[in-house]
C-alpha cells in the first residue's frame, strides 16, 4: 500500500546522477515535484517508464514539476542507464532501501522497488499517488492529469 494522500513526505537525503546530492526538506521546499520508485534500471518495465517520462518530459518543464527516479541500483548503473536512454531527469540511489521503505514502496520478502509515483507539493505533502507494477506508462498520465486539476 502507497502513503496516503495528505502524508508529509519522509525526508531524506540521496546521491543522485550528475553529481548531486539531494535533501529533500532542504532542496525541494515550495516546489511541486514527482518522486518515482522502480525496481530496476534495464528492465524492460521500468525502461518504458524512464522513457515515457522522457518523452513526457517537456510537459512537466512546463510546469515547472521536476523528476526523480528513485530504486535501489548504485550511482554507476544509473548513469550509464540515464545515457543509454537519454534521461533528462536525475536518477537517485537508495542502495540501503531505507528510503524505498520509508515510501512504502518495498516488496518486503524480496527487498525490490514497487513501482510507485508519488506527486509532492509545495508544502512536501503527498496530493498525488499511482501505483501499478505493471502498467508503467500510466503512471506518467496519471501524474499529468493530477498536476492540471
């Protein structure tokens, strides 16, 4: 089960692509943003979904709502999947799982990312929520539809 609707998100702090470092009480409060966990780079679900969110990309821009991947692959896998697909969103790595369980987005046996997308506004509440393992490109449309209510 996802976080409810209305839950502050957990904070946390990740190494992502580029060379960041992401705090997210720090670095995205007063912004409105999407936060995705998947199981793994290179899959073929999750690559449709890093894709569509590529190709969605510019929606999002436009509306000033920045992406994150998020699952449990390290920072040199990450990397080499954002280029082999051209990902203009960061990717960030939570090898501990610590924050995928945080996100209630953990299969708890298998310790493997759930597919979930969470949208987080301004004040770092949950408004926003899709989660479906395998229909991975809808979760691009529901985030869409949910930002332009």
């Amino acid at each position: 089960m996802a976080l409810k609707i209305g839950t502050k998100a957990p904070d946390f702090k990740l190494k992502g692509t580029a060379g960041i470092e992401l705090n997210l009480h720090q670095d995205l409060a007063g912004k409105t943003f999407i936060l995705y966990f998947y199981p793994k780079d290179f899959t073929p679900g999750c690559t449709a979904e890093a894709c569509e969110f590529r190709d969605q990309f510019e929606a999002f821009r436009n509306l000033d709502v920045p992406v994150f991947g998020i699952s449990r692959d390290n920072l040199e896998t990450h990397e080499k999947f954002k280029k082999a697909h051209r990902l203009p969103f960061e990717l960030l790595s939570d090898e501990s799982g610590k924050v995928c369980k945080a996100y209630d987005a953990l299969i708890p046996l298998i310790k493997m990312p759930k597919r979930i997308t969470y949208l987080i506004d301004s004040e770092l509440k949950i408004v926003g929520v899709f989660q479906d393992m395998f229909e991975s490109k809808a979760h691009i449309q529901s985030m869409l539809n949910q930002i332009q209510k």
